[in-house]
C-alpha cells in the first residue's frame, strides 16, 4: 500500500489533475491524428474510454488490490451515465469536460468511501497475506452453489478463491478467507457441521451422533465435515467446543463433558479433513455469531451470556472477540456470586450459572411446587403429576398460561440474571448484552424481567447510560455460524 492512502483525497488538486490528462490527451490525438475521423461523439466515446484507463491505472497505488473491482464497476456506471451526455450532444467535442467530470465524481466518491472504512479501524490497512498453506483436499472442493451470489465467473470455473477480504467494519484486519467455511457444534447428542458463506447463511449441513469417546469425536467430526462439504469448495473449518480453549485456538485444555484434558483438536482433525481448523470455546463462538450476523450487528462492544442448561458467554469489544491471554476468558457461568454457596460442577460453590441457568430454573420451580402445590397446579398437570417429574419444558408452558409457581421461578431466574448483567456492565461497559441459550427462547417472559433487574442493580443505574438487553437471534445456530466465520478470519 502506498504512502497516498494516510492522505486525504484533494479535491481541488484532483480536478486540476484530471483537467491536465484531459488536455494532454486531446492536443496529443490533435497534433498525431489531424482532424478526427468520423462524428464528434465517436472520438469523444474514445477519450471517454482513455480517462477510464487512466483512472484504472491509478487503483492500486491508491486503493490496493482488494478495491480494484469495485472501482471498475464504479467506472462502468460513470460510463452508462455519460453515454446520454453524448447522445444529446454528438456534435459537441467539448462536453468531453462533463465527461471527465462526471468519471471524476465516481471515482472521488470510491476512495472516499474505501477511506471511511479504513478510519473506522485503528491505523493504515496492511496488505493481504496467505494465511494458510495447506490447501484443500480434491474430495472436498466441487462446483460452486448455484445460489451463492458471492462466486465471481472466475471461481465458478474452477479456480482457486482468494484468501483476501477486505476490513470488518471498525477493524483494518485484511488476513483471512474470502470464501465457504464449515462450522462445526459439539453437542451432547449429535455433532452438526454446516457451509456457510460470507454473509452468515448456511448453505448445507450434515448431523452425526456424537460418540462416547475422545477419539470417536474425531471420526465423527470428519465424517460430519465431509458430508456437509460435498459438492463446496471449502477453506477452512471452525470447531466449537465445549470446554477451555487455549490462546493458539488449537488445544482443548479442559471439557467437563468430553474426556478431553490437552487434546490437541486442531491437528487431528486437521490430519483427517485437509483443511485449516480452528478450535474455539463454544460460547465465544455463539457470541461472535451474534455480534456478526445476528443481535449484535450495528454494535462494536458486546456481551453476550448463554443460559442454557449451564451459563456461558463472550466478549466483543471494538469489534474483537477477546479471548484473555491463555484464551479461557469469559467464564461468566464460574464467577461466584454467593460465597460458600451452592457446590458447582466445577467443583467451587456459589457460581453464578447455580442461580441463573436451565438447571437453576427447574430447581427453582420443583422448591415452590413442592412449598405451595396449590401454586402449582397447572405445572404438575403438564408432567407427571409429581415435582420430581417437572422439566424445563413445563415450566415454560405453565409460565405462559398463568401459573403462579412457574411465573415466580422465572422471575428468580431473572433476578439473579439482571443483577449478574449489572456487574459485567461495571466491568466492561457494553452497549448491549445479548441473552441467548433455551432459557431466552421464551423470549419476554424473561428477558423483561431480567431487563429490569439489571436496571434495579446497576450501580449509579439514575445517572448513567443503559446498556441495551436483547434477544439472541440466530437461535441454535449461532455457534455453527460464529465457529465458521472465525475460521475465515484465520
């Protein structure tokens, strides 16, 4: 990239330049050609065509490779839009001005916009870098989707797509994938693997049981990589996993549910699908989903909290996905909240996913059924008539039709959410939170009263701005589709 692009464009010095080529290049025909041949509209089609060259022949100083077409499509609009010019004026050689200037306004108008994307971000755009070396395999590349308006003529031919991209928005990253990746999610039941393109849409998915053991979870990850990319050309694969990540997005240091204790993910199923892969924490997968395609778009700092049967979550501020320096940040579920509390899976007492989860929410409603079963009515009616028998699903039925022990249990639930949200925001101080995971699939039945516990909690809540509370969007595909793009950015 050249020293022109931390300069501003200059108008004035702009047009006297282009006035410049214009002149030169008409005494020049003049002086080698003599008269014109032909009509006054056909020469001027000619010098019209030679100022589009010569603007062509300035992208790459000033745009770099990334912009170039996207200004060659500007170019051909300013032509379309000249070509009236003439035919209104066929015998007029000098509206060869309007000509240029309205080239001119195109292309000011391209390293204008190029330029606001760049000042968005921290400091000067790099220029592209290869990423990866190790290409796809022949089994997994194929015809391009015959949907995906992404393709250019040239990769649905068969070529190799390029690994540039330009910037994120609020970010001067250019390294990365311009392509189809594969997002992978680790479930309890079944592994799904899905093709998703640049815009977050799945474009194919392919589901297997997941095994019982460590080393089955890698046969049944490629086996789920290789059917979901049958027939796309893919360049990567991102793995979301449950559990603690190290800093390199390549180790599994720990999962509580996979007998995984430093399993080095990354190269096994890199041996076995020969592609690129990235491992990521699931719910920073999630996260980046959201803040990317889904809630959190419009946002640079985001945080988002998962309340499934656990509590997950994941930091984006400026427009990064922060990881912490051994990559185990945003364990928002273990931050205790109650000292010598309730014991937790991980073996402390107190944490926060004790309070607010799936988990938490069934405990919640079996203690007030079984304190006031005259409240419960209708919870029991929907199970097997015992408190025993309540699960997550009758709570939430019972809650929409009215049930008072129900209702009451989400509340509790919400309480302790909003007051858990309230301290982030002392940490970190988003413009949002993003509330996904089963528990907020019931939408204003919780996020309404977690929204006004945040509010009760928030310290200095009557002066200070308030972080916005919203529904996850992407639902259970937010961590396929955050694990596949963060393996296009490499």
């Amino acid at each position: 990239m050249s020293e022109a692009t931390d300069r501003p464009v200059d108008d004035d010095a702009w047009a006297q330049a282009c006035a410049e080529d214009l002149a030169a290049e008409k005494a020049r025909r003049r002086a080698e050609n003599g008269p014109p041949p032909g009509s006054a509209a056909e020469e001027l089609r000619k010098l019209v065509d030679a100022v589009a060259d010569k603007v062509a022949s300035l992208q790459s100083p000033l745009l770099g490779m990334a912009a170039q077409g996207a200004v060659q499509q500007v170019i051909r609009q300013a032509k379309s839009a000249v070509e009236p010019v003439i035919e209104r004026n066929p015998d007029v050689f000098d509206h060869i001005a309007a000509a240029g200037s309205e080239l001119l306004a195109a292309y000011r108008s391209a390293v204008e916009g190029q330029e606001r994307r760049w000042t968005q971000g921290a400091g000067t755009p790099q220029a592209p870098k290869r990423r990866w070396t190790t290409p796809p395999t022949p089994a997994m590349r194929g015809p391009a989707p015959a949907n995906t308006s992404t393709w250019t003529d040239r990769h649905r031919q068969g070529g190799a797509r390029p690994r540039v991209r330009l910037p994120q928005r609020g970010s001067t990253e250019t390294e990365g994938f311009m392509g189809l990746t594969i997002g992978v999610d680790i479930g309890g039941t079944k592994i799904a693997a899905g093709v998703v393109d640049e815009e977050g849409h799945i474009l194919s998915t392919f589901k297997v049981p997941t095994p019982p053991t460590a080393e089955g979870i890698v046969d049944a990850i490629a086996a789920a990589v290789s059917g979901a990319s049958e027939g796309h050309p893919v360049e990567a694969v991102g793995i979301g996993a449950a559990g603690y990540v190290d800093d390199k997005r390549a180790t599994v240091l720990f999962a509580p549910n996979i007998n995984w204790r430093h399993e080095p993910l990354k190269d096994k199923v890199e041996q076995r699908v020969g592609l690129p892969v990235v491992v990521e924490n699931d719910a920073n997968a999630a996260a980046w989903g959201e803040y990317r395609f889904g809630a959190g778009q419009g946002h640079e700092d985001v945080i988002c909290i998962t309340l499934g049967t656990g509590l997950g979550g994941g930091i984006i501020i400026g427009n990064k996905l922060r990881r912490g320096r051994f990559g185990v940040a945003a364990e928002f579920g273990h931050i205790r909240v109650v000292p010598d509390g309730l014991l937790c899976g991980c073996g402390s007492q107190g944490c926060w996913e004790q309070y607010a989860s799936g988990r938490a929410l069934v405990r919640y409603a079996k203690q007030r059924a079984n304190a006031t079963p005259e409240n419960a009515t209708i919870l029991l009616t929907l199970g097997d008539g015992t408190v025993e028998g309540i699960e997550g699903k009758h709570i939430s039925e019972a809650a929409r039709q009215g049930c008072p022990v129900a209702v009451d249990s989400f509340r509790e639930l919400a309480r302790w959410a909003g007051a858990g949200l309230a301290d982030l925001a002392s940490l970190f101080d988003p413009s949002a939170f993003i509330v996904g995971g089963g528990v907020s699939d019931e939408g204003e039945l919780v996020l309404d009263p977690i929204r006004k516990s945040f509010r009760r909690w928030l310290i200095g809540g009557e002066w200070r701005p308030h972080a916005q509370v919203l529904a996850a969007q992407l639902g259970g595909k937010a961590g396929l589709v955050g694990a596949a793009d963060l393996a296009r950015q490499g």
